[in-house]
C-alpha cells in the first residue's frame, strides 16, 4: 500500500514549524514608532497650524464694503454710464425746440431787375401747441420781378413778427414732444436699471463680506480643535514616560493632530477664496479690487439686515415693476401720437410788417403797417398708415399690461417664499445654537471623565469633533439666515438696508 502524501495546507504548516519565529518579518517586534526627529517636526507644523488669528486691530465692517461697492462696483459704473447717456439723449430731443437765428444776403449785378436785399430772423419752436413765434429785419434797394415783390422795404428796412401753430393735429402732440417724452422716459428706465443693478450688487456684497467672516470663524473652530490634540499630546508624553500609558496612545494621537491639521488647512484655503470673492467688492477710491488679510477679520458674525414689517407694502418699491410702468406710459404717448396722425391738419398763420422811413423804389404800398391772417388745411384721404400704427402700439401696449401683471404676481410670489426662508432660518438658527452649546457641553464633560481615568481616548476625540461640527452647523446656519434676510431686501427694493439710501 503506497503512503499517503500530506496535502499543501499540510506541508504549509510543517515548512512554518521548521522556521524559527525570529526569521519572521515583524515578528516578536514591538509596531514601528514615529522617529523623535520626525514627531517633533510633527508637532512643530502643527503647532504653527494652531496659532490664532492674527486681532484685528481695524476690523473691516460691512458698511465699509457697501460703501466701496455702491460707488465703485464697474457693474454700477457702467450702468450710472447708460443713466447719463439716456440724459443725453434728452438734451439731444430738447434741441428741437432750439432758437433758430438765420441771415441772407443777396444782390443782383446783372440783369433787368437790379434788387439788392439782406435779413436776418429768429425763430422759436413751442412746446405747447406745434406752432412758432418768428421776429426779424429786412432791407432791400433795387428792383424786383413781381413774383419777388414781398422782397420791398422802406428806406430803412422792415420789422416782422408773426406766429404760426396748429388747431387739429399736432396741437396736444407732435414727433418734438413725443421725442422728448420718450427720452424722458428712457431716463427712468436707466435710472431704474441702475437701481436694479445696485441691488443685485449690494445682495451679493453681503453674501461675499460674511462669507468671508464665517471662513475666518471656522478656521478659528478647527484651530482650536487642533489645540486640543496638541494639549493633550503634552500630557501624553508625561504619562508615557512614567509608565502609566502605552507609547501607542502617542501615535493614535498624533493621528488625531494631522486630520485636525488637515481641517485647518482646509479652512485656511476656503478663507483666502472667500477673501479674493470679496475683493470683488471692496475696492479702493480708485476702484481697484482689495483683498482683505485675516487681520482684518471681525471677532464676530453681524446681525443680518432687518427686515420690513409689511414685506409687501414694497412691492411697487421694485425697480423692475416700476420699468415695465414707464414702457406702458411711453406706448400710451406713442397711441396718442397714433390718434394724433388720424386729425386733418388746420394751421392758423398770423404776421406783422412794419416798414420803416419812407418809401423806397417800391412806392408807398410798402409803407405803414401791414398785417396778414391767414388757415391751411389738409386731410389725408387714406389713413393706412395710421391705422397700421395703432393697432401695432395697441398690441404694445397689451402686451406691457399682461407683462406688468405677470411681475406683479412673480414677486409676490418671490417675496412670499423669501419671507417663509427668512422666518425658518431664524428657526434653525436657533436649533443649530442648542445644538452647538449641547455639543460643547458634552465634549467637556468627557473630557473630565477622560482626565479622571473614566472615559476611553476613542470617546473624547469623538465628542470634540462633534462640537466642532455643531459649531461649524451653527455658523453655516447663521450664514444662511444672513443670505436670507439680504435676499429678502433685495426682493423688497428695500434701499436703507442695503446701503442704497440716498441714491
């Protein structure tokens, strides 16, 4: 009968008996320890990580960063660049009304008529009614042909003041005035546009300016927690040392420093984005952008704006309402400007010569005071035209209206659910501040427990972390309301609260 041979776990377990235990790697071997040179290095870093804030000596407040946004901001700038060019265009409407001086000379040297002239004339546009009131001087020699005889003077010239405007069409609305209402208007809007612009600037200033203190604040929550590892590790050594812990209590602690080290450095990156983000808005009289050191950090978080007692009292506050309000006023002049162009023309002309000194070449018909009232009438037979333009601002005109009604019930909306966001976050605010002081208070109590031998390391390290993540909810929770209550005024047109008073 053949012997029967072992099986490979067999022979595995005969080959590890033949070895002796110290030729096993790792084996009877106390687990690698952090070289001396490499743990004091370890905790020199960290306890670099650990130091504080730098005080803020001049702490940088917000009223300062809304200062410098509202009259700095580019976005602002340009749109203060359309307000005074929509200005522009105004005075450029107001030069139809303009006094017009004109001048002639004429003569003629050859000829059968021999009839020498010169003048000059004002003339001034109303505002009022479509017509002009026209003054000037004539003086004439010579002879003229009878189609030129209105040229005769008297030996010392003749004075002339006369008027013209309009009974039907063009009396209440002409092209002059409806420009100029137009350009009007358009200031409004820009004017509006800016606001708009200013809001939306302002909003997201408080946003970055309190992101930027929350980041600080973090840092300042991680850094303590990693001062807490780092205490504790002094003790460590003391009672390592004297033989009361194991060397192994160094090392699960010093795992501890580096992932709280981790955090501080983390927090020190979001700290620097969220100061370059705020540099956006703080800017210096020159408009160029500052970023804010972390000595320039406040101790504490601000209050959040406050808020209307009748958020919806503000409603016609919104620039943007107010601009679809001028774009139905403009079509309503256009309609009116429309119905203007249906009226038959009736124009009601009135004149005065008076000739001075005696009689010139012409004899006495140009001597005297001669005066001269006279009507031109003209009716467009086809008013395709017309027509064809109201119902064009008509159709304007209904669409603005529907556009106005459906703002109207967006920010209603809008403002109602800000509103709701704005009460909650108060809310949570609150939970998030009972939260964190619970927290607080248990990691403390374990770590007396823990100094006092009743507690296990595992156990403190995880109530300290979870009060440094209840601070870190709490200030992500007061962050929150702020955003709230900035969004909340900004939705309400609410100028005070954002710095915008004055504008």
């Amino acid at each position: 009968m053949r012997p029967r041979l072992p099986s490979k776990a067999g022979l595995l377990a005969l080959l590890l008996a033949a070895v002796p235990l110290t030729a096993v790697p790792g084996a009877a071997q106390q687990p690698d320890q952090p070289q001396p040179s490499n743990r004091r290095q370890l905790e020199a870093d960290a306890r670099d990580a650990a130091q504080p804030l730098p005080a803020a000596s001049a702490p940088l407040e917000l009223a300062e960063v809304l200062a410098a946004s509202r009259f700095h901001a580019p976005q602002v700038l340009e749109a203060l660049a359309r307000v005074r060019g929509a200005e522009s265009r105004v005075l450029t409407t107001e030069g139809a009304f303009d006094t017009l001086f004109s001048a002639n000379a004429e003569a003629r040297p050859t000829g059968f008529y021999d009839g020498a002239e010169a003048g000059f004339r004002l003339s001034q546009p109303l505002a009022t009614n479509g017509g002009s009131v026209y003054g000037g001087y004539d003086i004439s020699r010579g002879s003229f042909s009878s189609s030129q005889s209105g040229n005769n003077t008297a030996q010392l010239g003749r004075l002339t003041v006369g008027t013209m405007f309009a009974l039907l069409r063009d009396r209440d609305i002409d092209e002059r005035r409806f420009n100029r209402a137009i350009a009007t208007g358009d200031v409004v809007l820009a004017d509006n546009d800016r606001l708009l612009v200013a809001i939306g600037v302002q909003a997201r200033a408080i946003t970055a300016y309190n992101n930027w203190v929350i980041a600080g604040q973090r840092v300042a929550v991680f850094k303590g927690l990693l001062q807490l590892a780092l205490d504790r590790q002094a003790g460590f050594k003391r009672q390592v040392t004297e033989g009361l812990r194991p060397a192994i209590l160094l090392t699960e602690n010093e795992q501890n420093i580096l992932r709280r080290q981790t955090l501080v450095v983390q927090a020190e990156q979001a700290l620097q984005v969220a100061a370059v983000s705020l540099s956006l808005f703080w800017r210096d009289s020159d408009g160029n952008p500052i970023v804010p050191g972390p000595e320039r950090l406040p101790r504490r978080l601000g209050d959040p704006l406050p808020l209307a007692d009748d958020v919806m009292a503000a409603l016609e506050n919104r620039p943007d309402l107010k601009v679809v309000d001028v774009r139905i006023a403009q079509a309503r002049t256009r309609l009116q400007l429309d119905r203007n162009n249906f009226l038959p023309r009736l124009d009601v002309k009135a004149e005065v010569n008076q000739y001075v000194g005696d009689a010139g070449t012409a004899g006495r018909p140009f001597t005297g005071t001669a005066s001269m009232v006279g009507l031109n009438l003209s009716v467009p037979l086809q008013q395709r035209l017309a027509r064809g333009r109201l119902g064009q601002t008509r159709a304007e005109l209904d669409g603005f209206q529907q556009r106005r009604r459906f703002i109207e019930d967006q920010i209603r909306i809008e403002i109602s659910g800000l509103s709701i966001a704005a009460r909650q976050s108060r809310r949570l605010l609150g939970i998030a501040i009972d939260e964190q002081d619970r927290a607080l208070t248990m990691a403390g109590a374990e770590r007396r427990r823990f100094q006092e031998g009743a507690s296990d390391f595992f156990v403190v390290n995880l109530r300290e972390e979870a009060a440094a993540d209840a601070q870190v909810r709490r200030l992500d929770a007061a962050f929150r309301q702020i955003v709230a209550h900035a969004d909340l005024a900004a939705a309400t047109a609410d100028v005070k609260a954002l710095g915008l008073d004055g504008s």
